[in-house]
C-alpha cells in the first residue's frame, strides 16, 4: 500500500471521500457532529475492519496534514480577537478553569496508574481544548446562538483553543524527544508565544501590503492561492524555528482575517477544506485498533479503565468550568455542558502522541474514545437544559459561525 | 527528494505555487497566456535550472495527476454538445481537418527522420489539439467572442479537444507497449468511444438520480465533493476498463453539466483547479531539460531541427484548417489563426510520451518548444488580423467561456 499508482490513489480518495462524506451526513441525520461521522468511516475504513485505508501510506498522510492546517487557518480566519475581548472576564475564566482543571485530572489518571510524566502531559493535553465546531451547532441548532450563555461558551472555546495552540507547540515539542522539564516548558511556551506575537506583529506590517499588491493580479482564485501560501507559508516558518505547524496555520488566518479580501479567502478555502480536512479525519479514525476495546479481552482492560477515568475527567473538568464565573447571573449548568465535547483539536494531539511514540495504540484508542462520547453527551444533555424556542434566529447571526460550526 | 516530510512538502507548495502564480502574473501582463507562465516557473524550478522539483518525485506526481483530471473535468463541464452542434458544419470541418493535418505532417515529419512510427504517432497526436482556454481568452481581449469567426474557432477547438480525447486513448494505449497496428488502433478508439458512449447513456439514468439524492443532504460543499467523486471515480474507472483517465474525467463533466447543480459543482471545483492545476504545469515544465535546447552544442541539433520542423507543421495545419469551409464568407485568416495555440491536451500527450519511454527528453523538449512558441505567436498575429473593437461585449457573453480562458 505504500506506493499508489494513479487510479489506485484516485479509486482510495473517492472511497475516502464518499465514506466521510455518507458518515457525516448519518451523523448529522442522527443530530450529532458531522465529525463523528469523519471519525467511524475512518475507523470502518481502517486495518481493523475493512482494511482499506493505511494510515501510513505517505502521499495520503501528507495530504492529511494538509487538511489540519487548512482547517486551523479556516478558524483563524474564523477568530475575531477583538470580540472575543468584549465577552469579557467570563469567558476568559471559563477557558482558564475549563483548561487547567481537565489537563489536571487527566495528569493525574495516568500518572496514578503509573504511566509517566509524558504520558500524562499528553493525555491531559488531549483534554483541554472544546471543539468550538461541535458546540456551536448545537447551540445553532437549538435557536440559542445569541443568549449570554452561548456568548460565554463561544468565547470560552475559542480562548481555549487558543490556549490549546501554545500547549500543542508543547507537546509536540515534547513528543519530539525534549524531556519534561520546567525549564523547557517554559522554553516552548516562550516560543510558542513568541512565535505567534512575532508573526502578528512582523504580519500586520508584511501581510496588508502584500495583499494589496497582490490584489492587482486579475486573476480568478489569486485571493485564495495567495491565502493558501500564506497559510502553508507561515505552517512551514513555525516549523523551520520549533513551533507547531498549526500554530503558524492559525497566525496566518488571524493576519488575513482584517484584509479585505478576508470573506473571499475563506469561501475559497472552504472549499479546498471540504477536501482535505475530511481526509484527515479519516486518517486519524483509520488509526484506532477496535481490537483493543474488546472488554472480553483481558489485555485491553487497562485502555478501557484509562478511557473511562479520562472520560470522567473530561466531562467533570470542563463542566466544573462553568461555574467558574460565580457573578454571572444565567444558567451556569448550560456553560459547563455547552464546554464538553472535545474535538479536533484533541484529536490533533493524540495524532501527534501516537506518531511521536508517546502514546501506545491502546492509549490512543483510549482518547479517541474519550473525544468520541464527549461529542456524543453534548447534544443531547444540552437539549435536556435548554428548551428550543419556537422563533428562529435573525438573519443577522454571526456569519463566521454558522460557516464554521458545519465545516468538517 | 523521494521521501517528503510535512515541512518540507510545505515549502515546496509554497514554491511551486508561488512561481506558478507569479510567472502566471507576469506572462498575463505581457499579453500572454497564464498557461505559459506556469510553465516556464516549471522550467526555472526542474532540475535543469534551480534543481528544487524533482519531477518523479511520487506525492508530486499523483496531485500533479489529480490537476489534469480536475482540468479536464472542469473542461467537460464547460462543454455544451448541444451547442456545439448548432455551430454547424464549419466548425465541424475545421476541426477534423485541424486535427487531421497537423497530425499527418508531424508523423511525415518524425518518420522522415526515421525516428519510427510510434514516435511519429506520439509527436503527431501532439499537434492535434488547440488549446480552448488560449484562443478563447485571446478572443475575449479583442472583444472578439461574438463574431461568427469566433463561433467557429470556439466550436471548433472543443471538437478538437474531444477527437483529442480519442486519439489521447490510443496514444495512452500506444505507448504502454502495444505496437501500432490498425486493428489495436480501431480496438482503442471504439474502446474511447465506446467508454464516453456507454458512460454518458449510462449515467443520463444513473447521475440524476444520484444528484437529487445527494442534494437533500444539507452539508456544505456536498455538491462540490459529489463532482470530485464523480469526476476521480470515473477516472478510476476509464482507467481500469482500459481507457484514459481523463476520458473519465470528461465525461463526469459532461454528465454533472446537466444537473442542477452544475454552477455550484463549477464554482466549487473551480477552487481545487486553482491549487492543483498549476502544479501539473509546473510539473510538466520542470521535466523540461533546458541544456538540449542549447544551439552551441552539436548533439542538440538534431532536437533543435525536430523543434523547427514540428513548428512549421503545428502552424501550417491549423492554418489551412482554417480554409476548409469553403463556402463560408467572413475573415478565413482569423480563423486558422486563432486555431494556432496548443496547450494543455498537447503537454499532456508529450508527458504521457516521456514518462512512457516513446519520447526520448530531447523529443519532449522539442513538443514542449512547439507548445511554446505556438502559444506566443497567436496573440501578436491576431491583434494584426483583428482590430480591437472600442466597444465592450455585451453582458450576455457566455459565462463558460469566460471562466474558462483564464482557468489555469
């Protein structure tokens, strides 16, 4: 399987595509993320079921990693900072609780059962960032998007999303052989700050100019290749100095995000998205060994134990949360649930914890289970909480949302 | 080079992209076509030059291979038969003598040097095909696109496009290794018409059905996605059934174009277009070997007079061609004028050569000159046959065609 040629790999990008494409929509038909369903193609897809997709087939790998940081620039493009600053302190507390509190417990599990620093720093990691996708289609769905509780689950998701970015830059800096030190977490830290500052900084004197220049060309697709070279661009730069990939794919949307061609850009490179981010959901469902979670098997009953106390510390975790901001007056019991699907970013992590050697294939199975039932709780506690009101929302909802929450 | 990491697949996106986009840029304000820009970014990129694409590179090679399919799929899906058909019999004879002239001089010219006839058959089948996307957006420039000659020029080369089909089947055919007989020949074109037949009556019951089931599932992107599945699952198909992949691929268009999605499918695919298709062209100017070109050394010159002569062919075929219909009154010289540029359909039959033994690199650098200069010699000889009208086309233009000469 490792060397395709040509129909081969297009027969495998069709069965890819249409697999993700039918799991999405029986997903979304069953209510629930149309990730979920990216994930269980791939999962049937992959060497413990069907056995058609090999997840270290290298051309389809690349192509994968193209579709992460296509999708971190998509919500850079997504994310005003400006805005998320006026939902103000709860938001803020929200993420900061809603990061620090998971990444805690799920240190905790395994280094309880005596699974080593790395481990857990990886393993908590996979639990800190909410899937801002997942839960802002719930809310859609729910006629809530502009209630104050929606607001604080928004902005808290994208925060720690954003919080998530500089801990990948750490984990991935980790994963890559460095040890656990204080010293070199503050390293990574520094640089991956530094590195994001840096380009926000360097990128609003570089970026305005060469988008108007550019600008010039009267070309059909030049906004978009250009936000595509950028993207790729800035993904390799992080790279190249030790950062994360994703963190430069995530800087080069926030910098494109105030040029006027922003909204081309980003329909433009949903399409290009549409593409390739389903390829690497599948990928990473690809990579699960059901074998594993057979509970008949008593090998496989330390992953379901991991799998299960990392689910509890995710949903505990998170839902805690909510209550962080004791002053706000609303349902605090939605904020926390709104907090607990996990998502691609989780996702991205545990990728890059398997590849790197740090998780075992059972740990990793462990947090793909973990990302998988989080995702599914959500919707339906949610709509336990909040009754769907009859009217539908104004057509002057937030348009970068709606884009988003449907994407992959 | 073989083996890419992320980082540095990346980067050499970044590069192919960006010089495909730039020399695009450039050959568009010298009054070129953008084609040809992204081709001599190729040549300066390949190994010849500034060595950074290695041409049998395999992940470059198989998006490179995705390029063409999109190109052709999104060509099929501009292609209205219908209205072909009304353009009538001029365009008609146009097109087969167009096709069929150049085609006879190449052959007498390369089994004139004694180069055999299957090299003959290769370096003919280049000839054959003018490039829509050249022509049309030369026309557009002059304002030119509703004058009868137009109509005629336009029609003419989407004929030649689809008997460039044909003959690219048995060209494909040919060169992996079966020998030239005229029973394998007739075996190929009724398999290529055979193929394009079954699967357009086929898929008149089959894709519409398939379209509308589609069409209820309310994700975004799904239109376009079903195109890509479509267009790579036929390719796949063609493929495997002993036809040519981009028959395929056309034929999808041909078939998606009488949906009700087709505009959107257009828009869509438009996207993927702008990011693989420069990487075909580069790809195919970095195999380019600029050194045998060189008049100085004598080992070239046999390369060089091949190059002279195939040009002399290429232009004095399409020329005549453009006499054919006798009986019709308007500007005759446009028309064979207008018929001189070749492109993609023509790059494509001269890698298919290479890559399958027939054409030595010298061959294909001389196909690739005759690509060149043939291109670059109709802007400037049009602009002499046609003065620019003052006043602009009127709205109405066709949209198609407007999208598509500035495709690439």
């Amino acid at each position: 399987m490792e060397h395709l040629d040509v129909p081969q790999f297009l027969g495998l990008l069709v069965v890819m595509l249409g697999a993700a494409k039918i799991g999405g929509a029986l997903a979304q038909r069953i209510s629930q993320a149309v990730v979920l369903g990216e994930l269980v193609a791939g999962v049937l897809l992959g060497g413990s079921i069907v056995g058609l997709v090999d997840p270290t087939t290298e051309v389809l790998h690349l192509l994968a990693e193209l579709g992460v940081v296509i999708l971190l620039f998509e919500i850079g493009l997504e994310t005003d900072l400006r805005q998320l600053m006026q939902v103000g302190g709860a938001a803020i507390l929200v993420a900061v609780v809603g990061v620090g509190l998971p990444f805690a417990l799920g240190y905790a599990v395994c280094w309880g059962l005596g699974l080593g620093s790395l481990v857990a720093v990886v393993a908590g990691a996979t639990l800190t960032a909410t899937s801002v996708g997942i839960t802002a289609r719930v809310l859609a769905d729910l006629h809530r998007l502009h209630e104050p509780e929606s607001h604080i689950i928004l902005g808290a998701a994208v925060i720690d999303d954003v919080i998530g970015l500089v801990i990948l830059a750490v984990v991935e800096s980790l994963t890559r052989g460095h040890t656990v030190t204080v010293l070199g977490i503050l390293q990574t830290t520094t640089l991956a700050f530094g590195f994001l500052a840096g380009v926000l900084v360097l990128g609003r004197l570089v970026v305005p100019p060469l988008v108007r220049w550019v600008g010039r060309v009267d070309l059909p697709g030049t906004a978009t290749m250009l936000a595509v070279m950028v993207a790729f661009g800035l993904a390799w730069l992080a790279s190249t100095v030790g950062s994360a990939m994703i963190i430069g794919a995530f800087a080069a949307g926030l910098l494109l995000r105030e040029t006027p061609q922003a909204h081309e850009m980003e329909r433009g490179v949903a399409h290009l998205g549409h593409f390739f981010v389903p390829l690497f959901f599948v990928m990473v469902g690809a990579a699960v060994d059901v074998r594993v979670l057979n509970p008949l098997e008593p090998a496989n009953h330390q992953t379901l134990l991991i799998g299960g106390l990392l689910i509890v510390a995710a949903v505990l975790g998170k839902w805690l949360s909510g209550y962080a901001p004791i002053w706000f007056k609303g349902n605090k019991h939605i904020i926390g649930v709104g907090m607990i699907p996990r998502g691609e970013v989780g996702l991205i992590f545990a990728q890059m914890g398997l590849t790197g050697g740090v998780l075992t294939p059972g740990l990793f199975s462990a947090v793909m289970v973990m990302v998988m039932v989080t995702t599914f709780m959500a919707p339906p506690l949610l709509k336990l909480l909040v009754p769907s009101t009859p009217h539908r929302d104004q057509p002057s909802e937030p348009e970068g949302i709606d884009d988003l929450v449907t994407k992959s």
